[in-house]
C-alpha cells in the first residue's frame, strides 16, 4: 500500500462524501418535512451531495480544517514515519481536491493579524494535534479495540461552526438534566447563529476543556445516526423544538441527531462542557485502514 496516496484519498472521500447514516436521515427529514420551504431547502441540500459524490468535488466551499484520530491496538506501533507520511499524505489530499487555500502566511504575530496574506497550494494547510485512541477509553463511545488494529480517521472541521463552537464550566448541582440542559441551551442560542442547518450537534463532557473536546471529536468519529442513545435522542429532540429548522427557515428538521460522549469526571462541582454544532456537510469524516 502507498500509505500516502491513500491518505490523500481519503482526504478527498472526506470531503466529497457523506456516510450512509446521515444520507439516510436527510432523506427521511425530506418526507416527514411539512413546511414548504424548508423541504425545498432540504431537497437542495440532498442535490448538493449527490453532485459532490458523482463530481469528486467538495461538499463545501470551507473545505476545513484536517484533525487525525488514530485508533490503536496494543499489537500495534507508530512510527515517526508513519507520522511523516500521514502529513504528507494530507498535503497531497489538499492539493488534489483541490481545497481552499486557508493557510497563513507569516510569523506568529503575522498569522495573528492576516497580515501577509496566504500561501497559494492548500497543502500548506496543516492538521490540528495528532489524537491516539486506545482501549483505555471509557467514554460513552469507547469501545473494544482488536490488537491487531491501526486505523487512521480524518475529519474535516469547517470554520463556521468552530466559530459558534463553545467550550465552558457547568456546575452540574447534583443533576445530570442541569449539565445537558445547559449544553442545550447553548446549542440552540448557536444553531441560531449558525445558517446551515441542519446540523449533527456534537458533545462532550469531561474534566478538562482538552478533555471534553476530545471526547466530542471522538462521537464525530464514531457516531452512527442509526444508533442513537436516549440521550441523543433527548437532545435532538429538545432542538428540533426550537422550529429553527433547514437554513434557519423553519420547520421541524433543526438537526437530524446528535452525538453526546460522556468521559470520566472528577469529584468536582464542576464538569466540562464542549459543543460543536456541525453544519449541514458535516461531519465529514473517512477512514484508512492499515
């Protein structure tokens, strides 16, 4: 295997493709969609994926932001080579898609102020920290790992629901509906903000902000809108209550699930809350198996 090249595809897979799961929950929110204008804006979201599937081409304009989860057997090693070559591979993915070109250009205060502008190739554009997944996790979506297995998961982030993304302390006061209510709340205030809906919320809960962050990029991931637990259904259905609906044009299809990965906590007042609240091409997500 050209572990490089078959990187870069999957960059591309990422960023043209949707999994069945959520194809299949788009197209039910299409039938049972009573408001006019949003199913029309739902059947043009539906076009816009079968285009970008048939063309090869990006589901979005914000083609995003590379993060790698590499899900780890204990027969398994990484090699400083191994990580050479998923970077490597993540440039060409960039430049043969092509990707926008988001890289800044410059020293730290350069790329602060946008200062110089950008570089031309979208490869330049690196991935966020590298993040290992093993059998130690004993989150919501942890789950049993085989010895023998090396997959690496690429998701792409776009930049629209980081900017609406929150990470933040909640006094939980004894109750589990006080902590997810709150992420809720938050959610809803962002979906409001966001316009492109609906979304696949993601949250995480934890007892740092690196933590709970983590555990919700490991639901989008993992998550399956097929199976879904009580407590992401809960939480979807408290935001398809707010009638924000498809493109913030009403309707009862806000978001088509939600992702909830509760990690350990701590003997604390206090639990870490992250949210994400994924745009309509999200998650974009692929992955290599080694």
């Amino acid at each position: 295997m050209d572990i490089i090249e078959a990187i870069s595809e999957k960059i591309i897979e990422a960023s043209t493709t949707l999994s069945d799961d959520k194809l299949k929950a788009l197209t039910n929110a299409i039938e049972m969609e009573e408001n006019e204008n949003a199913r029309w804006a739902l059947t043009q979201i539906l076009e816009n994926y079968n285009v970008a599937h048939k063309t090869r081409f990006p589901l979005c304009d914000d083609t995003g932001i590379p993060h790698v989860i590499i899900e780890l057997g204990s027969n398994r090693e990484i090699s400083g080579e191994l990580l050479n070559q998923i970077h490597e591979g993540i440039a060409l993915g960039l430049n043969n898609l092509p990707a926008r070109p988001m890289a800044v250009r410059g020293d730290e205060i350069e790329r602060i102020e946008q200062s110089i502008g950008l570089f031309e190739k979208p490869g330049m554009l690196k991935p966020a920290s590298i993040l290992i997944d093993s059998s130690n996790d004993e989150s919501t979506y942890g789950r049993e790992i085989a010895q023998d297995t090396l997959n690496i998961h690429f998701i792409l982030e776009g930049g629209g629901p980081e900017i609406r993304a929150k990470t933040y302390r909640v006094y939980h006061k004894r109750s589990f509906y006080n902590v997810i209510d709150t992420a809720v709340d938050w959610l809803s205030d962002s979906l409001n903000l966001l316009g492109c809906t609906p979304s696949i919320p993601s949250i995480g809960i934890g007892r740092t902000h690196y933590e709970a962050n983590a555990l919700l990029l490991k639901s989008i991931v993992y998550g399956n809108l097929d199976i879904q637990s009580e407590v992401e259904k809960y939480v979807s259905s408290k935001l398809n209550e707010t009638g924000i609906g498809p493109l913030g044009l009403g309707g009862k299809t806000t978001v088509l699930g939600a992702y909830v990965n509760i990690g350990n906590q701590r003997a604390s007042g206090v639990r870490i809350v992250a949210i994400r609240p994924s745009c309509f091409v999200e998650p974009r997500v692929a992955t290599l198996n080694i």
